[in-house]
C-alpha cells in the first residue's frame, strides 16, 4: 500500500471515529435533557392540587423531609403532601420509565415497533384479573391488596404461555405478537362478559381501573416500583450485547455465539414481569410503552444501550405530563390519566409511524 493511500484511510478512520463520538455525544445529551425535564416538570406537578397548599409550602415540606424542623409547617398539611401529592409524582415517573423500558425490548427484540408487553396481553389479562376482584369479589388474597394480586397473577399469564409455547417449538416472532394478539381478545372478551353481569357500581370501578389511575398511589407502593426499575434496567444492561447482536438477524446472531432463543425468552419475560408489576398497582396506562420507544428512535437510534436510557426518560416524561394534564386540565377534577395518555399518545403515535414508513425496527 503507498504512503497516500496510508494517509487518506487513516483521514477516513479518524472521520468516522470523529462522526460516531459526536452521534453518542448527541444521544447522551438528548437522555440529560429529557432526564432534567422530567426533575423540573416533577417540581412542577407536586405543587398541583385542588387545595389552598402553597408551592413554597410543598418545597418547604420536602425540605423538611431531609432536615426535619427547619420549616414550620401545620402536621396536617405535610401529610397531604407526603401521602396525596409526592406518591403520585413519584409513581408517574417510575411506572412511566418501567413501561417504557418494556415496551423498548419487546419491539427491540420482536423487530415490531408496534410490539410491546400490552400487545403480548398483559394490560387485558391484568384487567380481568382485577375484574375479578372488583366485580365477582374473587381474589387471590384478602384485603387491599387483592385487586393488585389478582392484576399481577393474570398478567403473567401471557408470558407463561409464550414460554411453554416456544419450549416445544421454534416460535417466529411474528407468532408471538400473534399469540398475545389473540390472548388479549380471549382476557377482553372474558372481562365483558363478568361485566355484563356484575353490579352497575363495581363495573365502574372495573373499567376505571382498566383505564389507568395515579390516584390510589401511596408511599408504600414506591419501593415495590422502585426496585422494578432497578431490577428492570440492570436485566436490560445485562442483555444489552446479545439483543444488538440478534438486530443483525437470528442467523447472524446465532453464528456469533449467541443463544437466540434463550435471550428472546429472557427479554420478553423481563419486560412481561415488570409491565405486569406496575400495572398491578396504577392499571393499564396505555400508550407509554409504544410511544416513549418511538420518539427515542428518532433521536438516538437504535443502539440498544442508549435507547433503553432514553427509553426510561421518555416515558417518565410522558406521563409526568399526562399525570399534570389530568390534575390541571379541569381542575379540582382529576381526570384518569391513562385516558389522556391515550387521547394525546394516539394521535401522536399515528404522525410517528406515518412519518416512518418503514415498520421494521432498525
């Protein structure tokens, strides 16, 4: 090879290692800023309430929380705030990144953009088994937690059949999608039905609670969606070289050494597990998982180890929008906030997936 030849590809692989440190440098700053927005819109949207409780009285409060005393502020007023308003704002941006994370592996690993946990049937099986609760008083376990029980058990249903399922056989992605595509109408016709002959008041809380709520979020509930998170994200990272393996194909992937569908497998019950988590206490907030995956694309591509981070930051700040939304929007009324995920994500979601033609994740 002559000494220019030498030279110019040199150039060349300086450029390329120069335009790939700007990319990551850019997906880097896109996770901050969405990440910073979330913080500052989570200030925001603990200080909304139907009350005469003051922002400065909120921020006093929570200061309160790291050095107790140093603020005056009435008991009855910091237990409002504790127990009503930073409940919901925390399990908003958790169960957002949770969902988000979710639907950000099962589209990833399924090559489906439209494929997530809820399209696997995890929201309807969670719906009847709450129904069940709710309307014909069958639980799992008695008390206030029996409704989240039943809501758990069922969602995991889906992925226990797609488990069997593939154990027998070699399951295309594309069954898959079909399967929980189909189970989800089994679990939905079934809840139409107990509806159709349930108490007029139970059937309302059913369905409320099928659209997905923040309202009955306590500060109980934060460790349990706390630690899903945490368990979710370190399972993602953890799987993060074979999932950006397996995006060349399922050949490619498995002449790599890569076990292909052992790691389908994992990802898909990772992400079932912990969707069926945090729908068991706040219901089927829809759109979350199908959108936060989609605007991340646009600005970090499809490297698995950055679109899981911005994943996780796009869907806390989706719902942390939908969730100030719902507590603004006619205000002292607090709408559901799965309904405006839904009636602002749909149309949302429609412009994406018209403004990219190609349905095949990259």
């Amino acid at each position: 090879m002559s000494l220019s030849a030498r030279v110019f590809g040199e150039k060349e692989s300086d450029a390329d290692r120069e335009s790939i440190r700007k990319g990551n440098a850019r997906k880097i700053v896109y996770i901050l800023i969405v990440s910073v927005g979330v913080f500052l819109l989570a200030a925001y949207s603990i200080t909304i309430s139907s009350t005469t409780i003051t922002p400065l009285e909120v921020y006093e409060t929570l200061f309160n929380q790291i050095f107790p005393g140093t603020f005056d502020i009435p008991s009855k007023t910091q237990e409002i705030i504790m127990k009503v308003y930073a409940p919901r704002v925390l399990m908003a941006v958790i169960v957002g990144s949770i969902l988000a994370i979710g639907g950000c592996l099962v589209s990833t690993i399924l090559k489906n953009p439209l494929a997530t946990p809820y399209t696997l049937g995890v929201s309807s099986s969670a719906a009847f088994g709450a129904g069940m609760s709710i309307v014909l008083g069958i639980t799992a376990v008695a008390g206030q937690w029996g409704t989240m029980i039943n809501a758990f058990i069922f969602s995991l249903i889906p992925a226990g059949v797609i488990l069997m399922a593939t154990s027998r056989r070699n399951m295309m992605a594309t069954t898959m999608i079909l399967v929980g595509v189909s189970m989800s109408y089994l679990f939905s016709s079934a809840n139409t039905i107990m509806q159709y002959f349930g108490d007029a008041e139970a059937v309302k809380q059913a369905l409320f609670w099928a659209v997905g709520d923040l309202n009955d979020a306590t500060l109980g509930q934060v460790p349990y969606v706390l630690v899903t998170l945490i368990f979710t994200t370190l399972g993602a990272l953890f799987l993060t070289k074979d999932i950006d393996v397996m995006r060349m194909g399922d050949d490619t992937a498995t002449a790599l050494g890569v076990n292909v569908k052992r790691t389908r497998l994992a990802v898909i019950l990772l992400a079932c597990l912990s969707t069926a988590i945090a729908v068991s206490f706040v219901g089927a907030i829809g759109f979350i998982c199908l959108l936060a995956p989609q605007i991340s694309r646009i600005f970090v591509g499809g490297n698995i180890r950055y679109l899981i981070p911005a994943s996780a930051a796009t869907g806390a700040l989706l719902l942390t929008i939908a969730d100030i939304i719902a507590k603004d929007l006619v205000n002292p009324i607090i709408l559901p906030v799965g309904a405006i995920t839904a009636l602002v994500g749909a149309p949302i979601l429609i412009y994406l997936l018209l403004r990219n033609r190609d349905t095949v994740v990259s």
